[in-house]
C-alpha cells in the first residue's frame, strides 16, 4: 500500500504539472500494479483528447476572425464605392454620359453587395440543416448538360473552351434535383470566375470529374477548397462571394454526396461522388 499511494502520489503530482503548462508530456509510471498503469494509460488518453479538443477550438477561432475579416472587408469594399460615386454625383457638374456611368457603377456595386448577402444566407441556411430535399432519381448528365449550356456565353467571355466526354448513357444520383443542380451551377462558376482556357468534363463510373487551369494552381491547397471562409479568402476579386464552392460541398454532404479535389497535371480536379449513382439504368 505505501508504494502504491507514492506512486499515485507522483502521478498526481505530475499530472498537476502538466496541466500547468502548455505541454504534450503524458503521465509515466514504473509500477508493477496494472490498474495503476491501467489508470495512468485512461489520463492520457483523456489529456490527448483536450489537447485534440483545444486544437480544434483555436482552428475554429482563428476561422472565425479570418471570416470575419473578410466579410468585414467583402462588405465595405463595394457600399465604400458606391457611397464615393454617389457623392460625385451630388457635389460635381457632369453631362449624362458620365452621369450615366456613375450611376451603373453605383448599381454594379450595389448589385454586388446584394449577391454577397445572398449568399450568406444561403450558406448559413444550408449549414444549419433546415432545409428539406426531395430525394429522387436524378439524372445528372442531364442537368449538366443543361447548366452548360447556361453558362456558355459566360465561358466564351472568358475564352474557356469547354471539352466535355459526356456519355449518352445516364448517370442517376438519388438526389433533390434544385440542390443537385445548384452544386453543377456553383462548380462551373467557379470554372469561369478563376478558371483560364480550357475545362474538361468526364464520367469515371459513378464519378462526375470537371478539371480546369487556374492561375497559380500549384499553390493552391486543393484539400481545403470546399471549407468554408477559406474559399472567400482565396477568391476575393470583388465580383463575387467565394462562398460559391462551400455551399456546394455543403449541400453534396448533406444528401450524402462527396465533393472533392486536387491538383494534376497543372490542371483544378474536382470530383463529384455519390454512392448512391446508377449508370445506364432506367
């Protein structure tokens, strides 16, 4: 018993320590007694999970004021300008071409600002969960075809020329049709809004694959595109919200969809999953 208390005596005492400082050192014991080193292998597990925990929470923390940031930043940007043109408008002569321009920059700005607020509605909206889908067998090669044929004159504005292998067969995904659609939509506006020359689209099994050149691909970190805030951080060009890719993967997740990317070939890889897929049934 008196080596047994010293020995949980140290353990205590060492466990204090460690809970003082800001320290990954786990409890060691040298004792014989195997519930004593069964207690000792519990605390440090229990310490590598609030360890886990707390890492956890300064990364969300540290998300939080980066997002913060730069929605601060996202929303000052074009209500700024179109306080500044408004101004020129009341203070300044000016003949109405140019009073003209002033107006439609103020309302491209505030166009903007109106886009951004959607779409933080829409993100926080999905990400809470309350929204009700209505699953149902969904070809997706349709819809895409479709949101292709939507985008073109936005891709041939940018000169991206789109090389699209899309089998005649049909690729199903149990799926709410709006949301499935609203994923291509999002997916193709990132293409157009960051992409450069060219886009390629193939079906590998069940698997939807869009690859597209972007500038400075390669220092891209494709394994966080889809999170949250980051997306905004990295496409701030004052046209759009970033949010885009976020809501996108947020609504694959939510009817059991995966969303995923990397960088190949110098080329933007994202892939678009769904375990639930048929192809070339009716």
């Amino acid at each position: 018993m008196f080596f047994l208390k010293r020995e949980i005596r140290a353990l205590h005492r060492r466990l204090t320590e460690i809970l003082k400082t800001d320290t990954n050192a786990h409890l060691t014991t040298t004792t014989a007694d195997q519930d004593v080193a069964a207690l000792a292998v519990s605390i440090n597990a229990l310490l590598d999970e609030v360890r886990q925990a707390e890492f956890q929470k300064n990364c969300a923390e540290s998300d939080l004021k980066r997002a913060v940031t730069n929605i601060s930043h996202d929303l000052r940007t074009p209500l700024t300008a179109a306080l500044g043109y408004l101004q020129l408008l009341e203070s300044a002569d000016m003949d109405a071409d140019t009073r003209a321009a002033y107006l439609d920059t103020v309302r491209g700005r505030l166009l903007s600002l109106s886009a951004l607020m959607d779409s933080l509605f829409e993100f926080a909206r999905v990400s809470e969960g309350g929204q009700a889908y209505t699953i149902e067998k969904v070809n997706v090669l349709d819809l895409l075809r479709n949101v292709l044929a939507a985008s073109y004159t936005e891709l041939a504005a940018r000169g991206i020329t789109v090389h699209a292998d899309i089998p005649d067969a049909p690729l199903y995904y149990m799926a709410d049709k709006d949301a499935l659609q609203r994923i291509l939509q999002n997916l193709i506006k990132n293409v157009y809004q960051h992409g450069h020359k060219e886009m390629r689209i193939r079906v590998h099994g069940q698997m939807l694959e869009l690859a597209n050149k972007a500038a400075d691909v390669e220092n891209l970190d494709a394994e966080r595109i889809f999170e949250r805030f980051y997306t905004a951080d990295m496409s701030r060009t004052g046209k759009n919200t970033g949010l885009g890719l976020a809501i996108a993967a947020e609504l694959a997740r939510r009817m059991g969809g995966q969303l995923s990317a990397a960088v190949e070939g110098g080329m933007l890889v994202m892939r678009l999953g769904w375990p639930a897929g048929e192809v070339g049934k009716t």
